[in-house]
C-alpha cells in the first residue's frame, strides 16, 4: 500500500497545532498555581552562578524522584525566581506544580481543627500531595514547633513515597537551616535531595537583577552541606 508523504505545508499545520495545543496545556495547568506574579511574568536569562545553579536543579527534578531540595540563603538572591522558574520547566513538561508558603501551608492544617473546621486533615494533604513539584517558601517564618515540624514532614514523607518532588526556600544560612527543620527532615533531603547556598549578595539594592549579573558578582556553593 502506497503512503503519499506529507507535504512541508501539512508538516507545518501539524508541527503548529500541536504548539498550540501544548501551550494550552501549560496555561491549564499555570491557571491555579499560585506563583508569585512577579516572578512568573519575568523571563531571566540563566547566566553567571545564578543560571549555573538553575541548571542543577533542572537536573534534579526533571525525572520526579521524591526528592526535597532547599535553596538558602539572604534575602534578595534569586532564590524565589528561581523556585518559580522550576514550576515554569515543570509545566512546560505538562507536569503539576504549586507555590505556597510555609506560614499558608500551617494555617491550612489549622483551619481543619476543632468543630469550626472548613476542611478535613486529608484533604490539605491531598491537595499537597498530589503535585508533581511543590514550592514551599518563608519557611523560617513558621514557628518551627514540634507539631509544624511534625506536619510537614509527614507531607514531605508522603510526597518522598509517591516521587514527586519538593523545594523549600529559606533565609538562613544552611547550618542554621538544618538545625530549625529537625533531623527527620534533614534525612529526607540527605536521601537524593540537595541544599543550594546562595551566597553572593543581594541584587535588591543593585541595578543588576539576579539573572542578569555578570560573571563572578559572587560566590556561589551548589554543593551541599551535607553529603548528599
């Protein structure tokens, strides 16, 4: 049986169908995701350290492993940018992804107590769980008890278990970090997960954006504290 090839125009139609289609997608799927507007309207060139660091973490959550990954460090280095640039490479893969702050995150689980409860303990980890990245910043903010601790490491164990993956922002340094977040969760991320330091200074009080500053206007650690 004789197959009559496909004309360069009917290629095309094809090739531009299937962008569309794939654009709606990604925008299906960025409608509820909660990313910071500023951070999502921008489009960074990934160069010096920053874009360096970026690359290393595409690495890492590209194929979803379970992996809890951290970015730390002072305030105004492009850690946030960065984490919303992840979701950006996420959904682009028709992947899921959501952006939530610890402080949200811990007032969710509350709202679900007592007889004035909105929601059930279940469904908060549900819609937590079912992600394929999630985006958990401010998380010195918390007041890091036993049972917040208690809380999001259970969420971070299930979503470890179901291999989807998880980053957490933070302003502290990585030795103060590991110390807040308990041992359990310091296991969680030895186990295939990461810690990037972001030690260079901060791009808020400078005309240079994070992603757009030259080579070598800092110093960078993406090797973590910890042997992982």
């Amino acid at each position: 049986m004789n197959i009559t090839p496909k004309t360069p125009e009917q290629l095309a139609e094809e090739k531009l169908f299937k962008d569309r289609r794939h654009q709606q997608e990604v925008q299906d799927l960025r409608k509820n995701w909660n990313a910071p507007v500023r951070h999502a309207q921008r489009c960074p060139e990934m160069v010096s350290e920053w874009g360096v660091v970026f690359e290393k973490l595409k690495a890492l959550i590209e194929p979803s492993k379970g992996r809890t990954i951290a970015l730390v460090g002072g305030r105004g280095s492009g850690k946030t940018q960065m984490a919303v640039e992840a979701m950006k490479f996420k959904t682009n893969l028709l992947k899921s992804a959501l952006f939530t702050t610890s402080v949200d995150l811990i007032t969710e689980f509350q709202d679900c107590m007592g007889p004035k409860a909105v929601c059930t303990r279940m469904e908060v980890i549900r819609k937590y769980r079912e992600q394929n990245l999630l985006v958990l910043d401010e998380s010195g903010k918390r007041g890091e008890t036993v049972w917040e601790n208690s809380v999001i490491f259970g969420l971070l164990n299930h979503r470890y278990n179901d291999l989807t993956d998880t980053i957490i922002i933070d302003n502290r340094a990585p030795e103060e970090f590991m110390a807040s977040i308990g041992d359990s969760l310091v296991s969680r991320i030895s186990e295939g997960g990461a810690i990037f330091d972001f030690k260079w200074e901060t791009f808020r009080d400078s005309a240079l954006d994070p992603m757009d500053a030259p080579a070598g206007a800092g110093k960078s650690s993406s090797k973590p504290p910890l042997n992982l």
